[in-house]
C-alpha cells in the first residue's frame, strides 16, 4: 500500500471515528467505511488507488448532513442523497489533494462518489456495485426488519438495477434470497 494512500484513508477514518451514531459499539461511518474496503478489496482486488479511496470515504462525515433537513418524500430524500455524494467528494477529493494526488486522480474519486457515469464507467459502476453488496451483507436485514414486503420488494428491484450484470449474477451465488426477491437480480 502507498504511503499516500495509507495517509488519504487514515485521514478518512479520523473524520468518520468522530461520528455520534454508533453501531456495534462503533462509529457508525467508521464501520460502514471498514466494510467498503473490505467488500471492495474482496470483489475487485485490482481497485486503483482512487476507488480504494472513494470506497472508504463513501459515507465520509455523513452524519453532518442531516436527512431531516430535506423534505420528506422521494424528491427529499433523492435531494439528500446527491448533497451527500457531493460532500463526500468534496472531502475525499481535498483529502487527496493534501496527502499528494493530482487533481486527475482526485477527480476520479470525486466521480464514482458523486455517482457520474454510472453504467458507464467501470470504476463509478464498481463502486456501485460495493455499494450494493455492503447493503446486502450488513444493511439489508435490519432494514427487511422494519418495512413491508412491498417496500421491501421495491428496495431490492432498486438495488439490482443500480448494478452490473456481473454485480447481480454474483449476488444470486453469494447470497441466499427468497425467489420473489432474487427474481430481481435475474434482469
């Protein structure tokens, strides 16, 4: 690992060990962070360095962003989550400009984060696809727990259009889904 890389993702963690919500006893952005690495490093181990670092700083300081503060609804919570790719950008990118990488680079990171060329750029898609399999693996039951079948139906089918093809094979291999929600990875 580059000392600069190791330094953009240090950097990365001492901003999310600051955030208030916890979860399993963690800084819940620390933890999320952690778990994109390592769901990235799992499922594309040959990640350049600028989507390592845009994987680990996907929730970057999210909690600074209060969903509250944007209207309720879809067109609310669609406003929130593109303010939040923006800042998380914002901060991977400064991060990296300080801790050595040109401006190229930093783009790039900014790119996938900002979710620019989705289904159009392997790196931007590729993160998506972490995204997803993060989802899955740590997020998804909790979140089953709480909501309807339906809602819970059409969280999935969203899932699974955000995702490569090759995102969505893997799933049906890797995880053991109900029919009616595995049929949505079958597209």
């Amino acid at each position: 690992m580059s000392a600069r890389k190791q330094s953009v993702l240090d950097s990365i963690d001492a901003a999310n060990i600051q955030d208030p919500n916890l979860e399993d006893g963690q800084p819940a952005a620390l933890l999320y962070g952690q778990r994109m690495s390592a769901e990235l490093n799992r499922l594309v181990p040959d990640a350049s360095e600028p989507l390592q670092i845009a994987a680990r700083g996907q929730h970057v300081e999210r909690w600074k962003l209060a969903r509250t503060e944007y209207p309720e609804g879809r067109a609310g919570y669609l406003a929130w989550r593109k303010a939040q790719g923006v800042h998380h950008a914002e901060i991977v990118m400064t991060l990296m400009e300080q801790g050595g990488y040109g401006a190229d680079e930093a783009e790039a990171a900014g790119r996938m984060l900002r979710k620019q060329g989705i289904k159009r750029d392997a790196e931007v898609q590729s993160l998506e696809d972490v995204i997803c399999f993060v989802f899955l693996k740590w997020y998804f039951a909790p979140f089953a727990a709480k909501h309807s079948a339906a809602k819970i139906q059409s969280i999935v089918e969203k899932t699974a259009r955000k995702m490569s093809a090759d995102g969505r094979a893997r799933v049906l291999t890797e995880f053991d889904l109900p029919h009616d929600l595995a049929a949505a990875f079958q597209a």
